[in-house]
C-alpha cells in the first residue's frame, strides 16, 4: 500500500491570540484505513485566457464518490491573475496567483468535471490527482 | 496588516519510484492585490446528529467572487464517516474521517446561491472544525 501524507499548517495573526493549526492526513482509499490511494497524475500547464478547461475528467466509474483527492496551485505571480474553478457549472472559486487548494472530489456524475478558466492573462498551473483508478481511452 | 499563510505539505516515499515531496505555502491576500485578508470566522466546532444538510457558510453573508478561503477538518476516526461538501447543489466531495480540506470559495449570489453546504454520511455524531478567512 501506497502511503502518502497530505499535512497543512493555517498560521495568522488576525486575532488577538495567534492562529496557529497543524494536520496532517493518510490519502486512504475510501472508508477505509487498511489501503491508501496508489495512483495519480501530476502535472504543469499554462492555461491561456478565453476558455474554460475540463482540467480532471468525471466521466469514469473509478472516481464516483471516492475519496480522491485533488491539489491545484496558481504559479502566477501577478496579483490580478487568477483562474475559476468550476464542477458541474458552479463556480467554486477563484484560485489567485500564488493560492493552492485541495479538496476531495467526488465525481457524481458525467458532468462533475474539475474546470478552470484562466483570467487576465495566462495563468501558470501545478495540479496533482490522487485516486483510484482512471479508465484509459482505448486508441 | 494581517498576515495569514497556508502551507501545505505533499509526500510519499512509496507512491512513486522517486520520493515525492512538495511543499507550497501561500499568502491569504484580498481578490487582485496583496492586502492580507482581515476577516476570519475563527476557528470552529460542530457535532451533527442527523444526515440532514446542512449549511455552514451562507453566500448572502459574504461578498460575491472575492478571495474567500475555507478550512475543514473531519475530526472522526471511524473510517466509514464522512462529510460531502456541497456547493450551491453541486457534490464537490466527501472528506473521511482525519481528511481536511483547504479551498476558494466564491459566495456566490448572483448566478448560483453558493452556499457552503455539509452533509454526514449518516445520523451518528459527526464532528468537523472549519475555519474561513473571508475579505
């Protein structure tokens, strides 16, 4: 079993006492303790302005309703740069440049892809997919 | 000015035949500048005790399409619990027990009303922390 280890750490002086939480996570395979997610995909891409991108697609049975997990990062340095991020056509929201995110993501159906649109200019992009399983396209 | 960051921390010496290890850290800023977020929820608790929906951040309540974050945290242990994380009415995701989750949030009102939606996977006690940084 793949173990992998997902860890986060919130700090901020916003309050009047310090911020400061820490965890960490083991990517398990759904409801499970025993197996742990053994596969992904990772990857850079430059995402130009005008279009919005299938960046994760749901239609595949491996991905409904587990317990994969995705990062993204905006590598953009412009402040005003920033890039939407959309399932199923709802905005989620908007990843600045220099913020990351992960999430679970569930894939209910055909039409849950992980979209991204690039906004004010082209937008530079990390990603990582941790998952079950991804149904290859038969050439 | 408020200084907020999040770091994140990806690794596995096994998933791959090369150690992965990625490390990003990010400074919380207002949507197109660099002014650090000034408003936080703080950090918070909550116990369900039905699978009914329910709704933890309200959109009206927040500026649309800002640079909101959102923190969650699954505090359980039993492998079988989980959280979905809904969107307006859309399934983002399940987060098991110990899974935490970090992202953008756009409090929507004007095309979907983007609430912040959880739902357990069940009617035993769930218990999740949550945090959101909000402009």
């Amino acid at each position: 079993m793949a173990t992998t280890t997902a860890a986060v750490t919130l700090t901020s002086d916003l309050l009047s006492d310090n911020i400061s939480v820490t965890t960490d996570t083991t990517c398990m395979k759904g409801g499970t303790t025993a197996d742990g997610l053994d596969q992904m995909d990772m990857g850079y891409i430059e995402i130009a302005t005008g279009d919005q991108y299938d960046l994760f697609d749901a239609d595949n049975a491996l991905n409904k309703n587990k317990a994969n997990k995705v990062y993204i990062s905006n590598d953009s340095t412009d402040e005003t740069y920033y890039v939407t991020i959309t399932i199923d056509a709802t905005v989620v929201g908007r990843l600045y440049a220099g913020d990351w995110m992960f999430i679970p993501w569930g894939a209910e159906d055909a039409t849950a892809d992980i979209e991204i649109e690039a906004i004010n200019g082209t937008n530079k992009v990390s990603y990582a997919y941790f998952h079950e399983g991804r149904t290859l396209i038969a050439s | 000015m408020a200084t907020t960051t999040a770091t994140i921390t990806l690794s596995s010496s096994d998933l791959l035949s090369d150690e992965l290890s990625l490390a990003t850290t990010c400074t919380l800023t207002e949507a197109g500048n660099s002014t650090g977020l000034i408003s936080t929820s703080g950090l918070g608790r909550k116990t369900t005790a039905s699978a009914s929906q329910y709704t933890l951040f309200a959109a009206a309540d927040y500026t649309d399409d800002k640079a909101h974050k959102v923190y969650l945290k699954n505090t359980e242990t039993a492998a079988g619990l989980y959280f979905l994380i809904s969107i307006h009415d859309v399934e983002v995701g399940r987060i098991y027990a110990g899974d935490w989750v970090f992202l953008p949030w756009s409090a929507d009102t004007t095309s979907d009303n983007a609430d912040f939606k959880i739902t357990p996977s069940s009617s035993a006690s769930h218990t999740l922390e949550y945090m959101l940084f909000a402009e």
